[in-house]
C-alpha cells in the first residue's frame, strides 16, 4: 500500500478526501493535517510516497509545501486538490500527479486512483502479496522452487512423491496467483515477491 498524507486547513475536506480514499485498497493513510508546517515535520520523519495537498493554505500554501516536500524527497507524488482552477499550470510544473476541484467527487477521484495505480503498480501488487502471506502454499512454494533448478513435472512428481497431474495443477494455481501465463513469468514474479527467499 501506498504511505499517503492529506494536508488541507479545511477539516471537512479533510473528512471527505479520508473517506473517500479509505475505501481503495492501495492508499494507506498515514496521517492528516490541517497545518501545512506540522505535515512538512512528519514527512521529515516518516517516508511517504503520496501527498494530497490542499493549494490555498494559511502560512504555507500547497505551492511552497510541495516544493518543500519534493526537495525533501523527490520521488514523492503530488495531488493537489483546490477550490480554484487558475493554479492548474502552476500544479504540473511541479509535475502533480494529479489536480482536484473540490468538491472532489467519488468519479473524480477513481481517475486519479487509475493515475497512481499506473504509475505504482509494482509496488502495490508487491505490497498486497506481502500482507498476504498465504499467497503460494508451502506446496506451490517447493514446486516452484523445484522449477528454478530446471526439473521437468515428471521429475518434479517423482521428487515430492506425487502425481504429475498434481504437479500440474498445483502449476496452474501458481500462475493464477501470480498473474502469469508460464514458467520464466512465475519464476520472475516470485523473485520479485521475495517468495524463494
């Protein structure tokens, strides 16, 4: 999941952004501010990778804290979220991910939810795997290992004490689970997944 932060002085903003954002599976939020300096302090501490920033702000306004936490961390993606509409350009010069008009709605928000998925796919699918540690079982784990040193499913059938039927099946869960079509795919994917460590 994605480490995110909402920073807007309007609480009820930040009300609506949490709710609407609790209900994706890829956004974990990790805190919300109402004071742009207090989320700079946070971010100096706590590493995140995704913040959605009101513009209009007392003090520092979503312009300065986003240069700010870029400088901090470049790899930070920007949303910005706004009542008004003439900082657009402004916004994508600092390359945000995204721009929302309050009030932000659900339609609105599952584009922006389409952007960051694109752009973290990697990272989500390695994330929820690694919540679900029962992704492969031990079974589908030792098959899996027993490809990597090349056996054939016979060989794979003889070494268990199985059938090569089972061995195939077992397989074809493997590459459901891991959203892959075949043996080089599964082996890539498990590497990537830290399953055979």
């Amino acid at each position: 999941m994605l480490r995110t932060i909402i920073v807007d002085d309007e609480e009820l903003s930040v009300k609506r952004l949490k709710h609407i954002l609790s209900e994706s599976d890829m956004i974990e939020i990790c805190a919300t501010f109402l004071n742009p300096v207090k989320a700079y302090e946070y971010v100096e501490k706590h590493p995140i990778q995704l913040a959605f920033v009101d513009i209009s702000m007392p003090e520092i306004n979503g312009m300065n804290l986003t240069s700010m936490l870029l400088e901090h961390d470049p790899f930070i993606d920007i949303v910005f979220v706004t009542g008004y509409d003439d900082y657009a350009v402004q916004a994508f010069e600092v390359s945000a991910l995204d721009y929302l008009i309050k009030p932000v709605t659900d339609q609105r928000m599952s584009k922006t939810l389409d952007k960051i998925r694109q752009k973290h796919q990697h990272l989500i699918a390695e994330s929820s795997n690694r919540h679900n540690d029962n992704l492969l079982t031990a079974q589908e784990v030792r098959i899996l290992r027993l490809i990597t040193e090349g056996l054939t499913n016979k060989e794979i059938a003889f070494q268990l004490d199985i059938s090569a039927e089972t061995v195939k099946s077992h397989i074809k869960n493997v590459y459901r689970k891991l959203k892959v079509s075949n043996r080089i795919q599964a082996l890539k994917r498990a590497k990537e997944l830290n399953i055979l460590q």
